[in-house]
C-alpha cells in the first residue's frame, strides 16, 4: 500500500485547511465566548464544514454526486463519521486548556488533531463516508 498517494496528500491538503479555518476560529471565538467549550465546539464546526467542502472538491471527487440530495446524504453520513472526532476534540481540548492554561490552546489544538482527530478521520473517510 502507497501511503503517500495523490489521495493521502489532498486528504492532507484539505485537513490541513481545516485545521487553519479551526485555528483561526478558536482563537476569535476564545476572545469574545468565555467557554471553553463552546469554543471548542464552535471552531470544530467550522472545520468540519471546511474539511467536507474541500474533500468533496479534491480528494473524493471521484465519487459522483448525482443529485442535491446525494450531496446532502454524504453530509449527513460524514457528520455522523465525524461525531467521534468531534467529541475528541471538543472534550479534550477544553480538558487540557483547562489544565495548561489559554496560552498553550493552538498547540493543544495542533495535538489533539496530529494525535487523535486525523488518523481517526482518515479511517473513517475511507471505510464509511467516502467508500466505493
């Protein structure tokens, strides 16, 4: 097996993206929310919808949607595949801010994504969401 094929590097590509868009989201959120979790879940939102559009486009797109409602249906299902991700980085996330403080928030961020989130995503795209 090819670890480093075109699909592997776009599914980087399009992760990659969705970490900004969280980053960037955590950060503004966490100055105008004061909890930490709905911060978390708020950003985490954000880059699920960044992570499904950019996947869609470029590393899945030869999965064809025939029809809105196809498109909807593959949301729906990457939503639920994505519930234990979701769940991941929304509890240990706060967890560990609340432990290491506010300042440590982006590399607990980046943590929790190289750790848990991405390798989870990966089998879960490839086995559920977008299979053949």
């Amino acid at each position: 097996m090819k670890i480093f094929n075109k699909k592997f590097i776009l599914f980087c590509i399009s992760g990659g993206s969705g970490y900004v868009g969280n980053a960037i989201s955590l950060y503004i959120l966490s100055l105008y929310i004061h909890s930490e979790i709905i911060v978390w879940i708020l950003a985490t939102l954000v880059a699920l919808c960044i992570v499904f559009t950019l996947n869609t486009l470029l590393t899945f797109s030869h999965v064809q949607h025939n029809s809105i409602r196809d498109l909807y249906k593959r949301f729906t299902v990457f939503l639920g595949s994505s519930t234990g991700a979701f769940i991941i980085q929304s509890t240990t996330g706060p967890l560990l801010v609340h432990f290491l403080g506010n300042n440590y928030r982006q590399y607990i961020l980046a943590g929790v994504i190289v750790c848990f989130v991405a390798p989870y995503n990966w089998y879960m795209y490839n086995r559920v969401v977008w299979k053949k």
